[in-house]
C-alpha cells in the first residue's frame, strides 16, 4: 500500500489541471466568490481545512486560494491538507488517513476485522496523534459496531464523507453516549461535496453538541466563475493488494454510506454485505 497510495493527490491533480487548460480563468472573478464564502465563514464562525488539492482547478488558482484564506481567513481556516502548502504559508497540514486504509486491511484481515485493526495499526503507529479516524468505508454502522471504548477514547474525532451529514452525526453522538463519553469532547469532521451555506446548516444542527468542522476541497479550489464549467468527479481508490509478492492479489472494495455507489467488484460487494449484515 505505501508503495501506490501517495501517488493519487498528485495523480489526480495533474489529470483535474490538465482537463482545465482549455478554460482561460479569471483570478480576480474566482477570488472574488471565495471572498463570499470566507464573509460567511466569518460571520458563522465555520471553522473548516482546505481538502481541494486532488481536483483543484489548477495549481496557481490553489495558491492564490491558500494564500487569501491566510489573509483573510486566519482564525477560522483551521489548514489545509496540501504539506507543501501548509509549509509555504505556516499553517497547519490537515488530514486523515484514507478509504485504502480500511480497505488494505480488509483484503489481508477480512471485512468483519478490517475496521478495528485498522484503527489499532493506526494508534499504534501514531500513538494517538492524527487523530481523526474516517468512517465510512464499509458504512459507518459497521465502523461504530467495532469501535471499541479504548478506540472512541483515543480518537480526536470522526470524518463522515458520505451519507446524510445529520443522520451520521446523530449516530456518532449516540455511540459516543453509549461509551459514557462527552460528545463536545469530540469533533465531527464533514467533508462530503460540502459548500458552506450547506456546511453552515449543519453545523447550526449539530452546534452545542459535538464539536464541528469541515474539509471543503472542489467548493474552495475549483470554483472558477467560468459559465458552463463543472469541476471534474476522479477518484481513486484501491482495487487489489497483497502483503508480499509471494501472497495472492486480494480484491478489495469501498461501501460508503450511499449505499449504490460502491467502488470494485461487484461479487466481492455482495460478499462484504453479507459478512457485515449490511442491505445491499
């Protein structure tokens, strides 16, 4: 996996600018439309990161993005997920660990195992730094069935990247209270396709009762002005793996709360439902 999985942010961005190079954009018109959404970030006090490096529009509109969040944005732009960046504006890099994550441990442990070891490897590699823990990769009704007290205790928070932002918050503050943990303790992290009027009503939902930010990536880093244009829908995900060239290849798949939009193999899809007693 390490081998393979830091190749996609780059990948990805190069394949987004290359596909935008036909469009001439204007960087005041684009500044300009972000300066709304700091204005309402400001005034909301919407705390959020910038997660907009794999499909920005292209590399200098991102820059000149980071750049004004500084300026303009210091006390609620919490980082931003691109290192180089971060390092070149002295602010914080932000993230989590991957969908491939899970998803390599359930070709080599198995789907029923896969979510809690993969937060044990985690912890015990970072030994309770980095850490938000994303949810979602084989739903996550089946990431809280495994979660365990030590687990929810470590954790800084939880990352819902799809599904219903209230329903899957709702069901993190239930599982926490089950634990006999303070949700407000905790912080819920949003980054599904979020802009900030959407970004602002679920935060006003969930506000007092779990702390709330949000990784907003295409909204902030692709948003050009351009009439017509739609920022491009890449992914990558992983679709096999082994531990050693010696072992067989594994498929492996990704769930997500939307259930219908799983991504790999269709037979291995029924198998992981089943294994996890999800509907399919």
């Amino acid at each position: 996996l390490y081998k393979v999985t830091l190749y996609e942010v780059p990948i990805l961005a190069t394949v987004a600018e290359l596909r935008n190079r036909r469009y001439k954009v204007d960087t005041a018109l684009a500044l300009s439309r972000l300066d709304e959404k700091i204005a309402l970030a400001n005034a909301e006090e919407l705390v959020f990161s910038e997660f907009g490096t794999r499909r920005r529009f292209s590399s200098d509109l991102h820059e000149a993005v980071v750049a004004r969040l500084k300026r303009d944005c210091p006390k609620y732009c919490a980082g931003t997920s691109n290192v180089w960046l971060a390092m070149k504006y002295n602010l914080i890099p932000v993230g989590t660990f991957p969908h491939e994550w899970m998803m390599f441990h359930s070709g080599v442990f198995g789907y029923k195992r896969a979510n809690y070891l993969g937060l044990e490897d985690w912890i015990k590699v970072y030994d309770g730094a980095l850490g938000t823990a994303l949810i979602d990769t084989f739903t996550t009704a089946s990431f809280l069935h495994t979660l365990t007290l030590k687990q929810a205790k470590l954790l800084d928070g939880f990352r819902q990247d799809s599904g219903d932002e209230k329903v899957i918050g709702d069901m993190i503050i239930a599982r926490l209270e089950e634990f006999g943990i303070d949700p407000r303790t905790k912080l819920l992290v949003f980054s599904n396709a979020l802009n900030f009027p959407k970004y602002k009503e679920v935060a006003d939902y969930f506000r007092g009762r779990i702390k709330v930010s949000a990784g907003i990536g295409t909204n902030l880093t692709c948003d050009p002005g351009i009439p017509g244009y739609k920022a491009a829908n890449i992914v990558m995900k992983l679709s096999r793996c082994r531990m050693s060239s010696k072992d067989p290849w594994e498929k492996v798949i990704k769930i997500s709360d939307d259930l219908g939009k799983h991504m790999g193999d269709d037979f291995e899809f029924t198998i992981a439902t089943h294994e996890l007693h999800l509907q399919s």
